[in-house]
C-alpha cells in the first residue's frame, strides 16, 4: 500500500510529501500523524538541517480537509475524550520544531493547507496558484488554523480573506507577505534549492536557538522579549558553532560548524 505520506532524506534536508494527489492532498488524521512523525524524524537526527513540505503532483499542495462522502476521517469531528483536535497537535509539533520548514508550493493551498502554509517558517510558490480559506462558503470559519494566520497576515487583509472565502493569487500573497518568493512554475525547485543552500550553510546551533527564541518573544510583552533575548544571547555564545563562527571570521576562512 502506497504511504500517504512520503518522508526522504535529501542532502541533509527531510522531504515530506503528502502523497495523495488524487485527493488535491487533502488531509485527515493518518496524513497528520504521518506528517508529526516525518518532522519529529527529522528533529531527532543531528545531521538534518531543514525540512521541506510539499504535496505530490502539480494541481495542489494541501487542499484542506479531506470532505469526499468516502474520505477516511472527519476534519469536523470532535473526540470530547481528547484535549485538542489532532491538527492543533500537528501545529503545535511545527511551532516547536527546531529546524527550518520550508513549504515548496507547487499548488492550491486552501482551508488547512492555508494553514500549514502560515506555520512553515518559510515558503515558495509556484506563480500559478491559488490560496485561500473557503471556510465560510461552508458554514464555517477557519478556526484551528487562525492562530498561525495572524502570526503572518496583517488583521485587516485576513479578517477580508475569512469572511469572503475568496481565493487570491501567488503575487498577492508575495505582496502580503505570506510567502517569501514567487517563481514561474519551471522555476520552483531551482528557488527552492536556492534558498536551501542559503539555509543549510548557516549554524545548525544558531538556526536551533534563533528559532526558539522567535517563536517565544512573538508571544511576550516587549520588556519580557528583551530579558528572554539576553539570556538565549549569553546561551547562543558560548555554544561551539558561535566560538567557531568567530574564529572563522578573524582567520578569514570558511567556518565549519559541528551543530554544537
């Protein structure tokens, strides 16, 4: 049986892929839990230094929930002998990864694929796409994934993009910040390496503690961020990659990082 997920090692960065492209790479519960435990994999090992998602085929990344009358697992359904709904779990294992996510959008990303879209750290897209969160066509409003929505998207632009339902091209969201690079469709693995060489030449220490400390200052009042910030600063420096950044730079030479 083809997995629904495919998790590959690539030159130190962990390709996860939802294999579904028949479904646009809707997801339900296995395709979550599949996609929690590729990421966990890839935090566990030392030698990864990003992690890129993406869908399979070309017509979507994620289309959101899987809704088909015959799809396995509800995306509404509600286990009240549970504390969170198991996509709240997967952000929540995004938001504490300590490697760099890079979403490669070579599709649709819409409702929850929107969503995992905003929790990447980083993303390019294909120029043909389209982005959006129908939700309210529905009945409905994108709750779970609005937490990382906020984080990415300025309050107005998403209060307009939730209640209208309407999708939006590849150049808005570069415009919105939403992604960081547009590309023609030709183009998208040759930016994507790109930015991946840029990524992965940086201090696997220094991506691991900057990473933390972003995620942890967005949330704290401006005079808790600065004494947060000192204290991972005084960490950061004595880690062996700073000393050997510093050493690099006064022997002008290139550095080579231990992730220590």
């Amino acid at each position: 049986m083809t997995s629904l997920v495919l998790v590959e090692r690539r030159d130190g960065v962990q390709w996860i892929t939802i294999n579904r492209a028949e479904r646009r790479n809707a997801i339900n519960e296995e395709v979550i839990r599949l996609l929690g435990e590729g990421i966990d994999a890839a935090v566990a090992d030392r030698a990864c230094r990003a992690i890129v998602l993406t869908g399979a085929g070309d017509k979507a990344f994620c289309a959101g929930g899987d809704l088909q009358k015959n799809a396995d697992g509800n995306p509404f359904g509600v286990d009240y002998s549970r504390p969170q709904h198991y996509m709240v779990e997967l952000f929540k294992r995004i938001q504490n990864c300590t490697l760099p996510i890079i979403a490669r959008v070579n599709g649709h990303a819409l409702a929850g694929g929107f969503g995992l879209l905003c929790a990447c750290d980083m993303a390019v897209a294909a120029d043909d796409i389209r982005i959006g969160a129908p939700e309210s066509r529905i009945g409905m409003t994108p709750m779970t994934i609005l937490p990382h929505m906020l984080r990415v998207i300025p309050a107005r632009r998403l209060q307009e993009i939730c209640i209208t339902g309407e999708q939006f091209t590849a150049q808005e969201a570069l415009d919105w910040g939403i992604v960081n690079y547009v590309v023609p469709r030709a183009q998208l693995d040759e930016k994507l390496d790109w930015l991946l060489a840029r990524v992965t030449s940086a201090s696997p220490t220094a991506v691991r503690l900057g990473k933390q400390t972003f995620n942890a200052i967005r949330d704290l009042s401006l005079r808790d961020a600065l004494e947060y910030s000192q204290t991972m600063f005084a960490a950061m420096a004595s880690t062996e990659d700073a000393q050997e950044g510093r050493a690099s730079f006064v022997d002008k030479r290139a550095p080579h990082y231990t992730g220590r």
